[in-house]
C-alpha cells in the first residue's frame, strides 16, 4: 500500500511537470550537456526521482509497523489496558503521517513544474 501511494504521488509529480513544461523543457532537467558537473547533476537528479519513490514507501512503511509493532508488545503485557493509549496515539501518528506524506507531495509537485534557471 504505502509502495502503491508513492508510486501514484511520484508519477503524478512527472505528469504534472511535463504537462506543465512540455517533455523537452522537462527532460532538460536530468539530460544537461553543458559541462561535465551539469552532466553529472542532471544524473543526480535522475537517480533521486526514483529515490524518492524508495523514501516516500519506506518511510510510510516504517513509522506504521513500528506502531504496529508497539501495540503488539503492549497488548502482550497488559491485554486489555495498556494498548488504548497507544491506540490513541497510533490514530494520532497515522493523522502526522498523512500530513507529511501531503506536503511533500505538494513539495514534489512545485519542484517538478518550476522552470530550470
């Protein structure tokens, strides 16, 4: 699931920035041939589009299983009290996590219609 979400946020930044750009205007953000460190950072920036696809499942993923995981450990030495709390904060946690997940979406989308200088 949280794969399936990055991958719908980081392909929808790419639509957006070649519909926005055009394909060539948008290309000319990782395929730079003026210098050899351009070259070498339009590369970087290639590498990190599908960077972003591993950071964005991962992160999700993780902060999830730990909670998970917490309220598993809770509920074996309390079973029916000590997990609440957690819970709680489990619904509180997924609510942060919704919220980052949103803003750096809508951060991949800025960067990705903004014209290179």
């Amino acid at each position: 699931m949280t794969l399936g979400l990055a991958i719908v946020s980081v392909f929808l930044a790419q639509y957006f920035g070649i519909k926005k750009l055009g394909l060539l205007k948008y290309g000319a953000k990782f395929f730079r041939f003026k210098s050899p460190i351009d070259f070498f950072v339009g590369i970087l920036e290639l590498i990190s589009e599908f960077a972003k696809l591993i950071s964005f499942s991962f992160r999700l993923f993780g902060n999830m299983f730990a909670g998970e995981v917490m309220l598993i450990v809770a509920a074996i030495f309390l079973p029916y009290l000590l997990p609440l709390p957690f819970m709680a904060l489990e619904v509180f946690v997924g609510l942060i996590q919704a919220a980052v997940f949103a803003m750096l979406t809508m951060i991949f989308l800025k960067t990705a219609v903004e014209e290179n200088h």
